[in-house]
C-alpha cells in the first residue's frame, strides 16, 4: 500500500489516529507553517529506520525526523501527508568509553540523561541548550545546538566525533571516526551537524567528552584567599 507505513514496523509503533497524531504536528514553533501527517513511526533500530526511509522514497511520501520537538525553528514541524519518524524509542546509551573519553548513542538519548551518565565516570558532555531536560542529541546534532557553556567548551559540532546516518537513498552509512585524531577526508559527519534533517536521518552519534569539571569554589571564598 503506497501511503502505510512500511509492514515491517509493528502496528503498536505506528500512530495513525488523528487525536494522536495532532501532537506530533510542530514543534515549539507553531508561528511556523505545520500540516497533518499521514503517521508517526517510532523506530527502535537502524533497520527499521532504513526500511521506513526506503519505504518513503519508493512512494514519494515526505519524511520529518523528529526528537523532542522542542525545537525553536519549525524544522521537525510535519507537512500534510508526511512520515513523522519519532526517535523517542531509540534512546539507548550504547557505550561510554572512559578510555577513550566518547559516548556512543542513540538519537532519542535526552542531554541531561547523557550528562548525568557521563558523570557517573568522571566525564562531562558540555553543549547545554537550555531544552537539555528534554531535548535529543539527534535534535541537538541536527540544530548544532549550544548553551551557556557555549562561549568556553564550544557547541554540538565541538563534540560530534562520528554519525551513522540513513541517507535519501535508503543506504546506512558511518561518517566521522570514534578516534581523538581525525584529518583525512571531507568533514561529512560535519557537514551534517546544523542540517535539521535535510541531509539525512541520524541513527548513531559518537561524541567527544571531557573530563568532568572539579567543583568551583565560592567567589567569596577566593577573595578572601587572594586578600
Ligand atoms: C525552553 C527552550 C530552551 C531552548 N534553549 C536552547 C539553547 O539554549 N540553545 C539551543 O541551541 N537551542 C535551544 N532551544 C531549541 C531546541 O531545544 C534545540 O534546537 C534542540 O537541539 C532541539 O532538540 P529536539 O530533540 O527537541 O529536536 P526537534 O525539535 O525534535 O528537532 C529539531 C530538528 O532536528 C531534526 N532532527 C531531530 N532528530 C533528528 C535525527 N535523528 N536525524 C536527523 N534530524 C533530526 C528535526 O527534523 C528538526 O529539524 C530551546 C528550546 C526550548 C523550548
């Protein structure tokens, strides 16, 4: 059937109901154009998201990956008779190598969660948009996203080590490397951080950490040090 979505996803993960898909019409900007989709699929693997990408392209429908939907721009916002591809289900932290200082996750992984993971061995993950209770790291990759830590410790991009992404031809392919040292080649998994899902759908997402900043002390206190 050209407008369902692909057989293969479970019917659970396929949201086809009007009241249900209203919810998933925009993100935080509604001054922003928004229509109704056709169905929102939750994926919980890169298969399942290669099979819904192929599915689309076969049938021409327009595809809008989505995290949080706290995004500020409209740019997970749904066209009339679009796939919305919701990441919720894929928010599995793969690995933390302490080694290596790299975090290796799914898109749905939420900020604050990868922090506080992080922290739990010494390290720290420092973008810190202020939507970091709720946001994604797929929607934090795909907007570059950046916080008050921005100015010191840089933002998302900073931090993008490497990416598996679906293209627009259905194909899973790695970008980046998981190493520290990396100067061969175009910057592709650069290239597709600030896309907004334009370039491809964002499956895996390797990023750099640091290790975790040591307790500040009061202004006060180093005042009284200095005086
Ligand atoms: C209260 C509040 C505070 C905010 N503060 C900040 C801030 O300090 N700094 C800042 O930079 N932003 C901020 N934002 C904006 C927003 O939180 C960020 O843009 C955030 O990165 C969006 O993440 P999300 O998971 O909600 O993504 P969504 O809003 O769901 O999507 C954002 C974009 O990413 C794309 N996308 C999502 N997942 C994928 C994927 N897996 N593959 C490909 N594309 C994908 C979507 O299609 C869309 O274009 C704020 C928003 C709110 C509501």
């Amino acid at each position: 059937m050209a407008n369902a979505p692909v057989d293969s996803i479970p019917a659970r993960r396929v949201l086809t109901d009007p009241a249900g898909l209203a919810r998933y019409q925009h993100d935080e900007a509604e001054w922003a154009p928004y229509g109704m989709p056709l169905a929102v699929v939750r994926p919980q693997g890169t298969d399942e998201v290669r099979d819904v990408v192929r599915h689309c392209v076969a049938h021409r429908i327009p595809l809008v990956p989505r995290g949080a939907g706290t995004g500020l721009s409209g740019g997970a916002n749904a066209v009339d008779g679009a796939v919305i591809l919701s990441f919720e289900d894929m928010n599995r932290i793969v690995d933390i190598d302490a080694a290596e200082r790299l975090a290796v996750v799914q898109p749905g992984v939420v900020n604050d969660d990868l922090r506080a993971a992080c922290a739990e061995h010494g390290l720290w993950y420092p973008p810190d948009p202020a939507s970091s209770p709720w946001s994604t790291l797929g929607g934090n990759v795909a907007t570059n996203a950046g916080g008050m830590c921005c100015v010191k410790y840089g933002v998302t991009r900073d931090y993008v080590l490497g990416l598996e992404v679906v293209n627009g031809l259905g194909e899973v392919v790695s970008l980046g490397r998981r190493t520290a040292k990396g100067v061969a080649g175009y910057d592709l998994a650069g290239l597709m951080v600030g896309s907004e899902g334009t370039l491809g759908v964002i499956t895996e997402i390797t990023v750099r950490l640091r290790p975790a900043p040591r307790p500040g002390r009061p202004l006060l206190e180093v005042l009284c040090v200095c005086l």
